[in-house]
C-alpha cells in the first residue's frame, strides 16, 4: 500500500508541473489563437536562469524565483511582438504561428548550449530535508513544489474566473471584436496575456529546478505531452488543464514503476482515445481552436 | 433638447454627424459618399436589402471597420480614426448584429463586459439593477452561460450588455433578425422604451422596413452603398418606391 502511495505522492509532484504548464498553455491557446509550440523552451529557460541566479550569484531562491518568472515574461513578450502580433490575424494563422514558434523553439533550444553548457544542472540544498510519512517518502523539495504550484493555479483560477482583467481575457478570447466594442483593447489583453503565460512556464521550470535536474532537453521532452494534455483537458478550459495534469502526472508515476519506458506509450494511447471519443477534450467547449 | 423658452438659439449640432463617408471592403467600394445625421434623442433608422451597405455603416461608425474618407463625429468629436474600445467610451455603443453575446461566460459576466470602460462603481451597480428591472429573465439566469439562453433572450442580453456602457446612442445592427413576430414586436416596444425613458438616442438598422419605419422618426435608404432616398418617416410610407420595394408590393396604408 505505501508504494501506491508513494508513487501518488510522486505523480502529484510532476502533474503540478504539467498543470502549470498546461494551464499557461491553454490561456496562450484560447486567448491568442497563437499555437505556441516554443512553450516548452520558456519552461527550460525558466529553469536554467532560476539554477543560474543561484548557483552563481549565490542568491536566495526566491530572487531565482523571481528572476526566471519576469525573465520569460519579457522572453514571451518580446516573442509576441516581435513575430507573433501580425501573425494573429491572418487566416492561415494556425500554420504560420505554428511555424514562428517552431522557430523560436529552435533558437531558444540552441542558446541555451553556448549560454550554460551541455551538463544537467540542480540547485542543491535550496529545501533539505526529508521526512516519512506512513511509509511514504516526503523530501521537502517536493512539497515546496507541491505548495508552489497549488498557489499558483489557485492564484490563476481567481484572476481568471473573479477578476476585471479576466473577464477581460474570457471575452477577447470568444470574440475579440465584439470584446472591442465594449471597450477591451484586444491588443493589450493579447500582450499580457503572453506574458503571464510564458511566465507560468518560466515558473514551473523554476520550482522544478531545486527538485530535480535541469537539462537542456527539458522543453523538448515535455511539450508534445502539454499539447496532447491540452487537448486531453479541452484546449480552452483551465479546469482541464489541472484535470489533464493530475492525470498525466500520475499515468507517468505509475507507469514508470508498472511499466517503464512504456508508460508514455500508455498514455498517449489514453490521451488519443478520450480526444476519439470526446475530440474537444473532457472540458473544453470550443471547436474553432487549431486542430 | 430645445430650451426651456422654446428658442433655440443656436443651430442645433446633430449629435452623430457623417459627412461623405466612404468604405471599402478590400477592393469593393462598400459606402459612398454617404452623410447621415441623428439629432439626440431621435431614433433614425437605416433601411435597405442585404449587402446594401447598412451593417458596413454601423461598424464603421463604432470603430470596427476602417473608413477612407468622409468624416464621422459625435458630439463635435471626431471618431472615425478612433480604435472601438475607445469610441465606446464616449458613449457610442454597438448592438452588433445576430446579438453576439459570449455564450460561454455567465450573464451577469456579460452584462459586467459592457461596463468595461466604466469606473464609477455605484452608477455601474445602478444600472445593472435598472437592467435587471428591465428585463427580469436576466436576474433570473444572471449566474448560467449566455449560450444556455433563447434568441430573445439573448437579443436582450445583448441589448442590457450595451446599456451597462452608459450609451449616449445605441447603435442597434438588425435587433430583430432571427426572432418570432412577437420577439420582434418586444424588441421595438424595448427599444421604444429606451429612447423614452433614458433619453438614448438610436440609430437603428433593419430590414424589416416595416418596423423601422414605425420606430423611428427619420430614415435613410440605403441603395448599394449610397443613400437613395431619406425624409421623415410618414413620408416615407407613403413613398411609392419604399413601398413597391422595402414593404411588399401590396402594402397598406
């Protein structure tokens, strides 16, 4: 019983990863219409300036923290301005995002080599210590990560579905002219939102930093499974995105141990039958998104 | 609104003023040359078939569409190079056409979307309450998604979202299209309404000839573009034109 939960414990811990990640991705998705393939670049980036900030300026971790969020804020700022904004509107916007991120990705993947070597890195000792629980093995890295992330999607949920701002993200991404007839300037709702969403990113590869290792693989590793748990989850429901991350944490947790190397053939076969069944994915409601 | 002597004094600046408008839609010339005028307080009604040009004109005066020439103001503003959050501000609020509202954001999310530009909190409280006095199904489903609602209902979502802007004019783009015979006679005793009680005035664009012409005050017939014909609306019934091709060969007086 206690390596069931052991591996429950360790399931959460990387699903609030991908809930993180999910979830800025869907905001991206559902409120931009860009189809940000280069996400999980600005989740590796996050990682690798949180490790640096530490590790050479021997800052606190919060200061690293902070640094990788507003780094990749400015990163997906700067991304959108520069190519994104008159890609938006075209018709054929889905191909050309697809192939400015595509790009971007590249870039982002490269850089990172020449700027921190090809080493994994880890930040040590940021959260030592670790304690048993019923058998179950707690290092307080993970439940610093745990905590984080809760936080955070607690935060994002609130703005999200409470707040003016929100309400303001929701119209422009169901109709950003009729949301402009009412006094919402899509372009500033467009900005700031690739801002928090690459800086969600950025966050989850700095609270994953201190629990695990960092490497410049990352990004790559883990976007096709965020893009298939956005679908998984619905591509515009935040609500999917913490369901599609529970889940693909814990089909990972299990799988590893059950099945090994298979466990991502397991779930991208689970993942492939919901969207069979449900091709808007368990929550979503829209079908004019992408695909 | 005339003075308090019945002298006016000086000449009366229409409130929404369109000078020589002139409207592509990429290569096709949309509007031309077409000038328009609503006194406040007045409803004037724009009529013509499909493709005329009428939906073209009310986008282009709240902000939507991009015009190439000719001039548009409200209340001695210009506002045909103002982006649309900002024509909103000033009180020029559209009812877009085939309503619109988001349907998966709850009602009361809907109505707080009109009220977007609006910081004074107590009159945006104020007028969701005189929203929901006027339309009380709202208050009802204020919390369930605008998609869960009826076409009437969502026409007077639509309807409460641009009244929730505070609107000096409502620009109202065919209210009635797509509504039972009874929907659409609520619809003109709603619009009626708002005009009498608050004072907005309305440019209203329709189809339905029948119904403009009984709601508004003036008109403007809209031919591929241009303005055919425009006068008072009794005049206009009586038109033999207007009657041979907007209310049906064969209409009464």
């Amino acid at each position: 019983m206690s390596v069931f939960f052991q591996l429950a414990f360790d399931g959460l811990t990387i699903g609030l990863i991908y809930i993180i990640l999910a979830a800025g991705l869907v905001l991206v998705l559902s409120v931009t219409e860009i189809f940000f393939v280069a996400y999980g670049q600005f989740y590796m980036w996050g990682a690798y300036i949180a490790w640096y900030v530490v590790s050479r300026f021997h800052m606190p971790y919060v200061v690293g923290l902070v640094t990788a969020i507003v780094a990749t804020a400015v990163m997906g700022l700067a991304s959108y301005l520069l190519i994104f904004k008159r890609m938006q509107h075209m018709d054929n916007r889905f191909l050309i995002t697809v192939t400015g991120a595509l790009g971007i990705s590249l870039i982002l993947a490269q850089a990172v080599l020449p700027a921190f070597g090809t080493q994994p890195k880890s930040i040590p000792n940021v959260f030592p210590g670790a304690f048993d629980v019923g058998g179950v093995h707690m290092e307080v890295k993970k439940l610093a990560l745990i905590g984080i992330g809760v936080l955070v999607t607690l935060i994002l949920f609130y703005v999200y579905e409470r707040t003016k701002v929100g309400r303001a993200m929701r119209a422009v991404s169901l109709n950003s002219e009729v949301a402009a007839l009412h006094g919402i300037n899509p372009s500033r709702v467009y900005l700031l939102t690739m801002g928090v969403g690459c800086a969600l990113a950025g966050l989850a590869g700095a609270i994953l930093a201190p629990a695990y290792n960092v490497s410049s693989g990352m990004g790559n590793n883990v976007i096709a499974t965020v893009l298939l748990m956005t679908m998984l989850g619905g591509m515009d429901s935040l609500l999917g995105a913490v369901v599609g991350g529970f889940i693909v944490g814990e089909v990972l947790s299990f799988g590893q141990y059950y099945v090994h190397q298979m466990n991502v053939v397991y779930l991208f076969l689970f993942i492939g039958l919901v969207i069979y069944f449900r091709p808007n994915g368990l929550l979503g409601h829209r079908t004019d998104l992408g695909v | 609104m005339s003075n308090a002597d019945g002298i006016t004094k000086t000449p009366v600046r229409a409130l929404l003023d369109i000078k020589d408008l002139t409207v592509y839609y990429g290569k096709a010339l949309a509007l031309s040359r077409v000038s328009l005028q609503v006194n406040e307080g007045e409803i004037v009604s724009i009529v013509g078939a499909n493709g005329a040009g009428k939906t073209t004109c009310i986008r282009t005066i709240s902000g939507s569409k991009q015009s190439a020439a000719g001039q548009i103001s409200f209340g001695g503003t210009r506002i045909d190079r103002m982006p649309a959050y900002d024509v909103v501000k000033l009180g020029v609020v559209q009812v877009p056409a085939g309503r619109q509202i988001f349907q998966l954001m709850s009602v009361l999310d809907n109505l707080m979307v009109g009220a977007h530009r609006r910081k004074d909190k107590a009159g945006i409280k104020r007028d969701l309450e005189s929203v929901y006095e006027h339309f009380p199904i709202l208050r009802e489903k204020k919390n369930q998604n605008g998609g869960e609602l009826s076409g009437g209902q969502q026409q007077m979502l639509a309807v409460g979202r641009a009244l929730m802007a505070d609107p000096k004019i409502l620009l109202m783009d065919e209210p009635s299209i797509g509504l039972s015979p009874i929907l659409v006679a609520e619809v003109g005793k709603i619009i009626r309404e708002i005009n009498r009680e608050r004072g907005i005035s309305i440019l209203l664009v329709e189809q339905n000839a029948r119904l403009a012409l009984r709601l508004s005050s003036r008109a403007y017939i809209l031919e591929n573009g241009r303005i055919a014909l425009c006068g008072d609306c009794k005049d206009l019934i009586d038109n033999d034109e207007v009657k041979r091709l907007y209310l049906g060969g064969g209409a009464k007086k």
